[in-house]
C-alpha cells in the first residue's frame, strides 16, 4: 500500500504490501529547484531525460507487480504522487486532500505520469487538468474517477482497514492472474510512450520556457511567457 510517508515493498504471503504513517503528504511532487540546476549544467538535457525515463519504467515496474496496489491519499498529492494516485489498482481519497498537475505552469510537461492519468480519467478530462494545472480536493477527484473510495480526512485509518480485510479475502494468486488478464486487453505502447515523454521533457526542461517557469516558482511570481506557439 501507499500511504504518507514512504513507498515500502511487498509482505510475503500477502496481496498487498505492508504501509507504514508518516504523517503530513502523499507527495507535493519533484524537487524543482534540483531539476532548474540539472537543465543549468552542462549535459543537463541528457540527465534530465535519462532521469525522467527512469521514472517511467519505475511507474511501469509497479504497475506490473503481482499484488493488489492500494494508496491512501491524505494531504498533497501532486505530480508524480498524483501519477502514483491514477496507477494503483485502489486509490482511497480523503475529502481533504490536495491534488493535481501543476507541471504546464513550470514549462515542463507531466510527462511520466500522462499516460497513468489518461488510463484512469480518459483523455478529456486528463487533457483538461494538465492543460489549466488545475487543483482539486479528494471529493473533486472522486468525481473525476481518480479513485475508488472516498472517506473523511478523520475516517482514512477505518477505511483502509476495511478496502484492506476485502483484498486479503481473495487469493493472492486469483488476484495475479487477474491483473495480467486485464492488463493484457490495454498493452503494447507502454515503454514506446516512456521513451517519447522522456525526449519531450528533456527538451523542456532545457529551455527557455522551463527554465522562466521554475525561476518564477523559486521566487514566487508569474511566469512571463514568450511567443505563443
């Protein structure tokens, strides 16, 4: 399971990994002002690529892990902890929570977690929440198909333990085999579109429209855009 704090591994003999609270957020997204100095070094293009297609073969790794994925979304869940949102098998959203694409409004694209997001939502409504950096609370994702479940902020502990009880009561293996039978009716582009998102954010991230993006977020103004495309 996902949960505030950490992305722990598998539990033997069980259908779903161990999860471990933290408090405080989901996950407030990457570190922009790391990414503003990769593009800043010298073969900064190449790093940032290299480091975004890791990302999505990581996504693309969990995605095809045997057992049942759970994330229980509390707090910000932005970028790439939206992504993880849209790629468990069962997303739980408090009411509370805080989430979204923001990546359009620092120049880059959100470019690893758009096929995720796209899967879970549909293309419309993914083009829509990248394309305005919208946010949203738990209830506006809930409507939007983000996830499964929706609790209160102070029900999360009762409905986990309740999604969890159901997961555990089917076999491990069923749930397996159900996941690669499902998994097989929408599968061939996956690493292709790895590939592609990776070049698409390594130029973006190296230009000029990311870089006025990311300098405004640093000092907490709006970004003053060029030419239009």
């Amino acid at each position: 399971m996902l949960r505030t704090g950490r992305f722990p591994g598998g539990r033997a003999g069980h259908p779903c990994g161990d999860c471990a609270r933290r408090g405080g957020h989901f996950c407030a997204g990457g570190d922009i002002k790391e990414r503003r100095s990769m593009a800043d070094d010298t073969g900064g293009v190449e790093a940032i690529e290299k480091r975004n297609r890791d990302a999505g073969h990581m996504f693309l790794r969990f995605v095809r892990l045997p057992q049942t994925t759970i994330s229980l979304i509390e707090g910000s869940a932005f970028g790439g902890g939206f992504g993880y949102a849209c790629l468990t098998d069962i997303t739980i959203l408090t009411r509370g929570a805080r989430m979204g694409m923001p990546e359009t409004q620092i120049g880059v694209a959100p470019a690893q977690i758009a096929q995720w997001v796209v899967r879970r939502v549909g293309l419309p409504r993914a083009r829509q929440l990248a394309l305005t950096a919208e946010r949203f609370d738990g209830e506006t994702a809930y409507g939007y198909g983000v996830g499964q479940y929706l609790c209160n902020d102070g029900e999360a502990d009762k409905m986990l333990e309740n999604v969890v009880a159901k997961v555990q009561s089917c076999g491990p293996l069923a749930c397996a085999a159900t996941k690669r039978i499902m998994d097989a009716v929408d599968k061939g582009r996956e690493v292709e579109l790895i590939d592609l998102a990776a070049h698409e954010f390594g130029l973006l991230n190296g230009g000029p429209e990311a870089r006025e993006g990311q300098s405004a977020f640093a000092e907490k103004r709006a970004p003053a855009w060029g030419a239009r495309p």
